[in-house]
C-alpha cells in the first residue's frame, strides 16, 4: 500500500520541542473541554443504571453541554451491554459533537480489594479492557481510554491496600511501596502495549491520583501516550505543570478538577464561589496549553468534576440520604480555603460538584436541570480565554 493511501491516525498527540504537546483530532489541535459525566437521578445511587434509563438523560445533558461549549466527556467505566454504552456515544457525538473518553476502573472498587499482585487478577481487569476497547475503537465518537483513576493510591496511599507474601516479607516499608508500584505501573503498562496493538487510532492515558507514583511510572509505564490526574488544589494548580515534565514527561489531561458549590462555614450555596475556583483552574489549563509561550506546554485540556450533582454521595449506604441534598462536608482540603473554617474542617461536599444542579421537579420524567454561575462563567471563558474577569463584567 502507497504512502497516498494511508489514512491519518484519528487521534493521536503530537510532540512539539521542549517537551510541547498537542491532541490531534482529524488533523487539526484539539482542546478538551469537558465534563465528567455520571448522570445519577435524585433517590438513586451510584448503582443505577442510567444507560438504560429510557428517558435518555444525555440527550438533555447533550444539548445543554453543546450550548455551553462542552466538546467532551469523560466516563469512568463501560457497562456490561456494550449496545446501550454505543446508543450514548453515537448520540452525544452524531447529535451534539461531543466526543467520549472512556475508562476503566481497572478493578479498584472489587471487594475485599484489588490484588494487582496476583496473576488471574490482572488478567481478569486485563480482559474486560481489552473486550471493551475491541468493542468500540471504531466508534468515532471516542477520543481516547483511561486506565484507572486514583488507582496509585491502592499502592503509594492508604485507599483499597493491597500487598503480596513477598511483599509482606519486605521489613523496609518504603521498599514496600517501590515493590508495589513496581508491580502495579508494569501491569498497567502491559495493558496499553496491548491496546496498542488493537486500537492504534487512540491515545491511552494512565489514571492517576495526583503526581503520585510517577516517578515509578516513569521506569515501568514507558508505552503511556499521556497522564489523566486527579488533581484538587484549590485555585491553582502551583508547579504541577513543571513538575510532572520532570518526573514523568507525557502531556496531561486534568481528569478530575473542580470546586464544590457549597460553604458549609455560611451554611449556603455559594455559586460564586465554585465559578471562581473554576475560572482560575481554567485559565492554568489554557496558560499550560502548547500554542502558549509564557507556560509549560504539556496540557490537553480538562474535563470538570462534574456535570451535574450526585445526591447519594454523603450517605452511599442509606438509601433514605439519597433523597436529601446533604450540606454536610465529608473531608478536608484547605486549599478551597472560603469554608476552611468550619468546625472540624471539613469543608468539601461531595454532593454539590456539580456545575449543574437537579431539581427534584421531573421534566420527560427526570429532574430539570439547573444551570449554575460556574456553567455560564466556563461558556465566556472558553468562547474568550483572553478576557481578564474584571473585563467580563465580573467584581
């Protein structure tokens, strides 16, 4: 076959010098603008099944998101039939030009907890990706996999541990971790080489909870394409940029960010608040993206935690709770530092990430949908990122 014939990669990233990066979609720069999506009705928890759900929530979300600007989501896993996940991709593409990115969560939530360090494990995690990548690599709506999300932690933190009997042998237990993330980056790379082989089309990033691990990644995860962080630091995103290019140098795609839009300190919503927080996230993501001098030039772009609010969160086992939006704060992160001050210190509310919010009123039998400040800040942003807020006739 002549060179003539051979058709462009659909997606791929394309490296500039000094370690610059750019995502290519149909031959031209693509930004991630995004949004996780998890569309949860009120009363229900994370359980539900919403791809089936025959008021087809997304095609509502879709057309909200393409209103404000909104180009992709982000999905945390498959489901087992893989007709209804394409029904959801083709839909918000074909309808709304909104692109899919797809993950996996690599077995993370597998009660009593994930054994990456035993072999019919990783090969069970390792199938069910691969089947879900051979099923839908030539959906077009699909924009890239993502390994994992805060899987690290299962080996570098204290979130679904997990070990071996030659790692418990192991007295040193900073040698115990380097073992753990020896066996977990390895086994996660061993997946994208892979999904290479079955899917050349489509970049595969590594999931992971902060900057956390990478440097073990670095050696033992060398076929990444890019890193998917998690990151909640507040207002900015300090020398993550600088920072990760030295550690693990691969582009990165803000997987989860975002602000809740709840003061506990003055028991209120604040939407102020989390648009706030958003916009300066915001504009770090466009001040890192490649085609900026001043910046790092290894950002991808961002997809917000989250399109719309999770009632369930706060009480996941008491089905009661799931009817209540909870204002209670379940952890503490003093970079969001308006409600710092709240007796105890918890200050973030899992319940209220959403950018927007549902009422419990039923419109084509789900809950209206209600646009929050953060939603109409994000769509001038991205429509003029070189507007400064006092410009966008903000305080």
């Amino acid at each position: 076959m002549g060179m003539s014939s051979t058709p462009k990669k659909k997606v791929f990233i394309k490296k500039l010098q000094d370690s610059r990066y750019q995502l290519i979609v149909s031959g031209k720069p693509y930004v991630i603008k995004g949004v996780c999506y998890n569309p949860i009705p009120i009363g229900q928890s994370h359980e539900y099944d919403w791809w089936s759900d025959t008021n087809k929530p997304w095609l509502v979300d879709g057309k909200l998101m393409r209103e404000m600007g909104v180009n992709t989501i982000r999905l945390y896993q498959s489901h087992e039939d893989i007709n209804e996940v394409k029904t959801v991709i083709r839909d918000l593409y074909e309808k709304y030009g909104i692109r899919t990115i797809l993950g996996d969560w690599l077995g993370f939530w597998e009660y009593p907890c994930p054994f990456y360090g035993d072999k019919a494990f990783q090969d069970k995690v390792k199938n069910n990706v691969l089947n879900m990548v051979k099923e839908l690599k030539d959906e077009p709506g699909i924009l890239f996999w993502v390994l994992g999300n805060e899987n690290n932690y299962s080996c570098l933190g204290r979130v679904n541990p997990w070990s071996s009997d030659e790692i418990d042998k192991e007295p040193n237990p900073q040698k115990q971790k380097a073992m753990k993330a020896k066996i977990y980056y390895s086994f996660v790379n061993d997946i994208a080489k892979e999904i290479h082989n079955i899917d050349p089309d489509h970049p595969v990033a590594l999931g992971n909870g902060e900057l956390v691990g990478l440097e073990f990644a670095k050696d033992y995860a060398p076929d990444m394409d890019l890193v998917a962080c998690i990151i909640y630091r507040g207002k900015t995103f300090g020398n993550l940029f600088r920072s990760l290019k030295m550690t693990y140098d691969r582009p990165i795609f803000f997987a989860e960010f975002g602000a809740d839009a709840y003061d506990v300190f003055a028991k209120r919503e604040d939407q102020n608040m989390q648009a706030f927080f958003l916009e300066s996230q915001w504009r770090q993501i466009y001040d890192n993206l490649a085609v900026k001098k001043a910046g790092e030039g290894n950002c991808l772009g961002g997809t917000i935690f989250e399109w719309s609010d999770e009632w369930w969160k706060h009480e996941p086992n008491d089905s009661d709770a799931w009817k209540t939006h909870d204002t209670e704060g379940g952890w503490t992160n003093g970079n969001y530092y308006y409600d710092i001050r709240v007796e105890g210190g918890k200050n973030m509310n899992e319940e209220w990430f959403g950018i927007v919010a549902l009422s419990e009123q039923l419109e084509n039998g789900i809950n209206k949908r209600i646009p929050r400040k953060a939603y109409y800040v994000i769509k001038e942003f991205w429509k003029n990122p070189n507007l400064t807020p006092k410009k966008r006739g903000k305080k």
